[in-house]
DNA sequence: GCCAACGTTGGC
DNA sequence: GCCAACGTTGGC
C-alpha cells in the first residue's frame, strides 16, 4: 500500500483548462458548491495525485494528472458578490467552502476519453463512468489509478 | 437542445 | 420530517 490518495477532479474547459493549469503551474480549485465533494477534498491530503478530467466538451476525458499541495483554504470566492460562487449565506466567521491548491504535473499523452474509460472500468471502479453522475470530485482506488496512469503517461 | 440523475429548497 | 418543485450537471 501507499498513503498517496488518488482522486479525480472535474473541470469545464471553457472554464479552465488542463493548459490553462500548464501556463499558470499552480492553481487554487474553487468554486466547489456541493458538500458531498468538498468532504472529499477535506479528507485529502498533501501529495495526493488527482487526475483532471475535462468534463461538458468534446470529448469528456482524463486530460492530466496534478497534485495537492495546499489544503483547508477558506475558498475566497464564497464572499466575493461579483463572482459566480458568491454565497450570500456564507458568512466570514464561519465559512462554508473551502478549496486546495494544485500544481500542474504533466498532460495525458493522449486524451483518455469517457468512451475509452467506459470500456476499461465499470462504475464501481470508476465514477465518472455512471450515467449522470454528477460529482466534481471523486476518489479514485489505487489499482485502478495504476491503470490510469499507465493510460497517459 | 434534450433529458436523466440527483442535490437543494421550502411549504406543510 | 416528508416530498413536490425546482435547479444544476453533463453526456449525448
């Protein structure tokens, strides 16, 4: 066994990219407004590896791997009336999302698309391959993320 | 653009 | 605490 944790992040390219990461090399991931995934990414630990996922584009797919570097950053977004995650019942005293930050590690040499991992992995080894699943953040186990990486490296 | 899945909200 | 209505995600 490991105590390296493998996770799988989502993200819209139009939004931010797996190159738009490769420019900046580190990046604080906000935004994230469901509980389900920001209690994952409180259990996450620093040297985690995560792969990016680019998810509502053509086509969906494992496109990089990253890793965690920072943890529990109060998510700075929450507060900010302008932004798009702005949460009016957040208040400073008690914050109600937070983020980490991630290095940029490499981009898949290929991209490993949905229909690709749909053949490889059912949805109990892998979530992102059940139909509407929803989740921005998913653990990943470890003998699948072997494979994965295997996949893009 | 459609729609399945499913989380969130609010009336009661 | 139930549950219908609503909103969001994201593949197709």
């Amino acid at each position: 066994m490991t105590d390296v944790n493998y996770w799988l992040m989502k993200s819209e390219p139009d939004a931010y990219s797996i190159d738009t990461l490769k420019n900046d090399g580190v990046t604080l991931w906000d935004g994230i407004r469901n509980y389900q995934a920001r209690n994952y990414m409180r259990t996450m630990k620093k040297g985690d590896k995560v792969f990016f996922y680019h998810s509502n584009c053509k086509p969906p797919g494992i496109v990089g791997l990253m890793e965690i570097i920072d943890l529990n950053i109060v998510d700075p977004t929450q507060f900010d009336q302008q932004s798009k995650y702005f949460d009016p019942k957040s208040k400073p005293e008690n914050p109600r999302w937070d983020c980490v930050k991630v290095k940029f590690l490499f981009k898949s040499k290929t991209i490993l698309s949905l229909p690709e991992l749909k053949i490889l992995f059912n949805e109990n080894d892998l979530l992102v391959v059940k139909k509407g699943n929803r989740l921005s953040i998913l653990p990943v186990k470890y003998n699948v993320a072997k494979k994965l990486l295997e996949k893009i490296s």
